[in-house]
C-alpha cells in the first residue's frame, strides 16, 4: 500500500459523506487516505468480506496492515492520519464510545434525509436523498 495508512470505503452517493472525504482530502497533505466510492458502479465488495448492507450501513476502512475498520474506528484513523486527531478525541473516551456509536449510527442511517433537509443535494430528482 505505500505510504497509504488507511482506505476509506464512502458513499459517494452520499452529498454529506462526499462534503466529509473531500474536507479530508483537503487536509491529506502527504496523501495518507485513499477513497473508494462504494456507489460506484464498478466497486464490488467482495475483496472486503462484507456485504453492500454492512457498507451502507457504517463507514469501512482498511488500514495498512489490512485490518478492517468500521465506524468510529474509521473515523479516528482518518482524522489521525492527517494530523487532525485531536477533533475526534472524544471518540476516544471509552466510557462514552457506546453514545457516540449510537449518534454515528443514527446518522449514517438517515444520512439521505440530513442531505435532503440541510440542501447539500439540491438535485433529488434520482430519489436517492428519499432513501
């Protein structure tokens, strides 16, 4: 994987997923974050050992070592890798992991409303932002 330290599996479909990897973007200075856009017609799961419900369901993530990541523990590793991993600190406070995981969750499961009510995806006409 090179100088890769973690892969990111996102919903491109997605316009608060896509406003997220492209922040992270901004930030990978030293290119440490590789992107896959698990709405892409191309992408296939199967290299993962997961399902397409698994990945909608919670952001994935491969480190470079190969172990999968799922949700906070993608979102730490993302942040950490470029520099910012003091903004996902509070991730980190083990007592108060389950609450975290439970809002991220939430969100993740309603991301297509949150878009459709913040006017992040103004073009729903493809009903995706109804999901």
């Amino acid at each position: 994987m090179g100088n890769i330290a973690l892969t990111l599996y996102y919903d491109g479909s997605c316009s608060i997923c896509r406003a997220q990897v492209d922040r992270l973007r901004g930030w990978d200075k030293t290119a440490r974050l590789a992107f896959i856009d698990i709405a892409a017609p191309e992408f296939s799961p199967q290299s993962l050992g997961v399902g397409m419900a698994a990945l909608n369901a919670e952001i994935h993530g491969v480190d470079a070592a190969g172990k999968l990541l799922v949700g906070l523990d993608v979102l730490i590793a993302a942040y950490t890798a470029v520099g910012r991993g003091w903004r996902v600190a509070p991730l980190r406070v083990r007592a108060l992991r389950p609450v975290y995981a439970a809002l991220y969750r939430s969100l993740a499961r309603n991301r297509y409303r949150l878009s459709a009510l913040l006017n992040r995806r103004p073009a729903c006409a493809d009903g995706v932002c109804r999901r």
